[in-house]
C-alpha cells in the first residue's frame, strides 16, 4: 500500500487513523531518514491510541512509554550500535506483551523483529510531500485509501 501526504499534519491525521486501527501486540517498524516524518506519524498513531500526553521523540531516552487504550512502546534505535543492543534494552516484554511498539530507525534492527511486524517506510518528496509505502499491514484499508497515492 502506497499512500501519500501534502503536509505534517495529514501525515499525523493518517497516523490517527493508523492508530485507531491497530491491536495489542502490534509492531511497527518505521524507516525513512532523518525529518522523514516518523516522529509526527508517531504522534498520530499515539493519538488513534487514545493517548492525550504529548509525544516527543525518544533519540535521548531511547524509549518511551504512554498509556492510552492501550500501552505505547516509542523507541527509536538511531543511537544504538548493533541489534544485540537493542535486546540489551529488555525490549522482548514489549515485542512479546500487550501493547503496540513503533520503532523508529528500525532498519538496523530489523533483524530482532518477528515476522507479523508492519513495515512503513517513509519518503520525503523535494516539497513538503512525504511516500509512505506500508507492507504487511493486517487491517482494513477503507480509513488509509483517502491517502492513496496517485501516480
Ligand atoms: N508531509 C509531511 N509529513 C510529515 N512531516 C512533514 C511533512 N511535511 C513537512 N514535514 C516536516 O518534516 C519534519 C518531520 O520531522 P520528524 O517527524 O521529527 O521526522 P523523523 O522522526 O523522521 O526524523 C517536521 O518538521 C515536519 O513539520
Ligand atoms: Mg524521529
């Protein structure tokens, strides 16, 4: 699925959306460089959460944890060195619990992700476009398809 946003805030509205949709146990594993938009995405997905609190990017602390109708687990790997790293964290409680995980930076850890993860790969454009291409995603798509990119 190939989807596409003119501006931030489309892309934290199709988070939202994302958000609503998604079930504990859920991973999602996000790529795109550096102001791709992973972290406005992010702040989406917390909101289709039912999550009130701010969220703010984890580069320093690593992870962090919100509470909505659900747990989120936030953590971006950008400044981890290996994927042992990233299993040094205790991170298997939330890969294996009953909240939802969204990893940023995760293609260095791709390795350590169980197979249903939900990839979602993030392409800025030369303007405020962004790509976002979602593979193994298991849900309805009626809620995204409003975003679907035109070539
Ligand atoms: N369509 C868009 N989607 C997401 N962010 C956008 C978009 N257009 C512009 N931006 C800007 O790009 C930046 C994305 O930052 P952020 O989400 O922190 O990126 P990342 O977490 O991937 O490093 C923000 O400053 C945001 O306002
Ligand atoms: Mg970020």
């Amino acid at each position: 699925m190939i989807l596409t946003t003119k501006t931030a805030e489309e892309t934290i509205k199709l988070g939202t959306a994302i958000g609503q949709l998604l079930q504990p146990g859920d991973i999602l594993a996000l790529q795109g460089t550096l102001a791709a938009g992973k972290t406005q995405l992010t702040k989406g997905i917390a909101e289709g959460l039912g999550i009130s609190e701010p969220v703010t990017s984890p580069t320093f602390t690593i992870i962090s944890e919100y509470y909505g109708r659900m747990p989120l687990y936030h953590i971006d790997v950008y400044r981890l060195g290996s994927p042992e790293d990233f299993l040094d964290l205790g991170v298997d409680d939330m890969l294996y619990g009953q909240g939802v995980c969204v990893i940023e930076w995760s293609e260095k850890i791709m390795s350590e992700l169980p197979s249903r993860t939900i990839l979602i790969h993030i392409e800025a454009q030369p303007d405020s476009r962004r790509t976002l291409t979602i593979t193994n995603w298991q849900y309805s798509a009626d809620t995204l398809v409003q975003y679907e990119a035109v070539s």
